[in-house]
C-alpha cells in the first residue's frame, strides 16, 4: 500500500491529569470505524526485541518528531516525539503520555480531555502488512508505519 494513503482510527480513550495527558491502544483488540474493524498485533508497530519507539518503516527504525494534535490537525499540534511526548509499549499495548505544554494549543487540549470533547485517542497511520478475514471482513495489522497521534471525540 502506498505512503499516499493514512488512516485514522480512533483505537483508545485518554485522560488528563495535571499536566499529563495519557492514553493506551490495546493489542488484539477489534476497532470499528468508518472504514471497516480491524485489529493492531503485537509486535505491529514494535522492532522485534528492541527497544520501545514508534517505528516508520520494517527496518525498525525510529522516527522522532511524531505530534499528538487535536483531530489530526497539523495546525493544531499539541506536542511531538522528542518535545514531551513518550511512547513506550509492551506485547499488551501502546502508551501515550504527554507532558503538555503551557500553550494556547495544550491549554485547548486539556480542557478537551477534561470535559470529554476529546476522550479519545487516535492513530494515524499506514498499513504495511495485514491479512484479512474474509467471512467477517477483519483487518489483521501486522506491519505500521505510524504517523502520529490525535486527540479525538
């Protein structure tokens, strides 16, 4: 699949405290959205025992600079991989957690997470790898290469 075409799902809740807005998408779980159900495996988005990042290619790679906006907007950048976002993971899961800074932008964001107008959390990305149920139309996400993050209704 080319780079030309990202999804975004809505795969996970968030919440803030403090500061601190936190978030996890749970492996194996099934998502439904607009586009179909699908499902992100471990190791998906993961170098196979290495250490945790978000990876943009096979190799394994790790890409800083990946932002958490509001609803994917790149306008509407919260913060970035390197500037006090972190995502770690296990076989589990995938952590989010972003120290927000004290701007207009952040500000906007807690307040979104602290009402519920942005109780969500959204991954942007491309499939490089998955399989598919061809009775129940399952999408199996096997290989990422993740984009960012978005803070979603």
């Amino acid at each position: 699949m080319a780079d030309l075409w990202r999804e975004r799902w809505r795969m996970g809740e968030v919440r803030a405290r403090g500061c601190v807005i936190e978030g996890a998408i749970r492996y194996g779980v099934a998502y439904r959205d607009t586009l179909g159900v699908l499902a992100v495996e471990p190791g998906a988005l993961w170098p196979a025992g290495g250490s945790p990042g978000v990876r943009i290619a096979s190799s394994g790679q790790v890409k800083s600079g990946l932002p958490l906006n509001v609803a994917h907007d790149p306008e509407r950048v919260v913060t970035w991989i390197g500037y006090g976002l972190e995502v770690s993971g296990d076989n589990r899961e995938l952590r989010v957690r972003a120290a927000v800074p004290e701007t207009p932008a952040g500000e906007a964001a807690l307040e979104g997470v602290r009402t519920g107008a942005r109780a969500g959390l959204s991954m942007e990305f491309v499939s490089r790898g998955e399989d598919r149920n061809p009775r129940t139309g399952l999408r199996f996400i096997w290989d990422a290469a993740v984009w960012g993050f978005g803070l979603v209704p």
